[in-house]
C-alpha cells in the first residue's frame, strides 16, 4: 500500500471530516449482536476465510466510512481489515457489517466510529461501551483466491455478489 495521503476522510478535498487514513487514528467503540451473513454477504464462518473471522472477529463500521478507508463507493469497506489497540489488547478485524444512521446517533460520524461482535468486544475490552482505541488499516492476513458469493438473484437476472478473501478493498469487478 502507498497511500500517502493525509486527508481524513481520504476525498482530497481537505475538508475536516473525520475518518480513517492509513496512518494510526482513534475509533470509538461499541458492540453489538453479531450473526453469521449480515450487510457484507458473506459467511464469517467460511473456511476459505482466515482463522480470526471465523473466531468472530468482525465489526460494523460506520455508514459514513463504508467507502472504505480509500474513500470508494459504498460497501466498498466490506472485508477490509483493521488492527485495534486498547488497553487490554490488540486485534485484527474485518468489516463485516454496516453500522447505519437511522437509529444510530453514535454511527453518524461525528467520530471514526466501529461496532464491534461480541467476541471482538470480549477480546478489546468488555462489554458495553469500549471506549476509545487506535486504529491503522492492514492487509488482510489471507491467503489462496479471491471468492465470490452469490446472494441474491432477481427476475430480470441479476446477480447480488458478495467478495471474500482479498487483502484490501475491491473497487470494480468486471465480467
């Protein structure tokens, strides 16, 4: 990765919205109920995919970071890895699910916001409230091919992929 730059909210227009950089930032966290397919698409209980997302360890990211930390379109976050310090630990994650507004006053981006699993939040802290942590982007630590799920199909024929097993976020497949 060579992302250099330094804008928060990585759209290079120098406006002071805060959001995720390649650098180390902070995050707020929560924690919420996680299940197995949520906004992503894609089964964290997947073989093809590494051994601490099948532990669980995936989160929520904000709706107005799930662009990505390269500031893509939406969605384009799902998958992407982060590493979070806290006090009691430091873990790999994946974005797993979407955090949205509606309802979500702490999820409107006031703040590079995440919503931990369960088992990410027993692992970075407790329950309930987290606090605040420092954050970085990361390759995600995967190996073999990139997979693609089908989730959805419509009567007009087209297809709701969802992709898996890469190492930074996907910007355009083409068929």
């Amino acid at each position: 990765d060579t992302d250099t730059d330094t804008d928060t909210d990585g759209d290079a227009d120098g406006d002071s919205n805060p959001g995720p950089t390649s650098e180390c930032g902070s995050v707020r966290m929560t924690y919420y109920g996680s299940d197995d397919i949520r906004w992503c698409g894609f089964s964290r209980n997947s073989p093809l995919l590494p051994e601490f997302v099948r532990q669980g360890m995936t989160v929520a990211i904000a709706e107005p970071y799930n662009g990505s930390s390269f500031g893509g379109d939406p969605g384009e976050a799902c998958g992407e890895c982060w590493e979070i310090d806290t006090w009691l630990a430091t873990q790999i994650v994946m974005v797993h699910d979407l955090c949205p507004i509606e309802g979500n006053p702490i999820c409107a981006g006031s703040h590079f916001h995440f919503d931990l699993s369960e088992e990410a939040a027993d692992v970075l802290g407790g329950d309930g409230w987290l606090g605040e942590g420092a954050v970085r982007r990361v390759p995600c630590p995967v190996s073999g091919n990139i997979h693609a799920r089908i989730s959805d199909r419509n009567q007009w024929g087209y297809l709701k992929l969802a992709f898996f097993n890469h190492r930074f976020p996907i910007r355009l497949v083409e068929y």
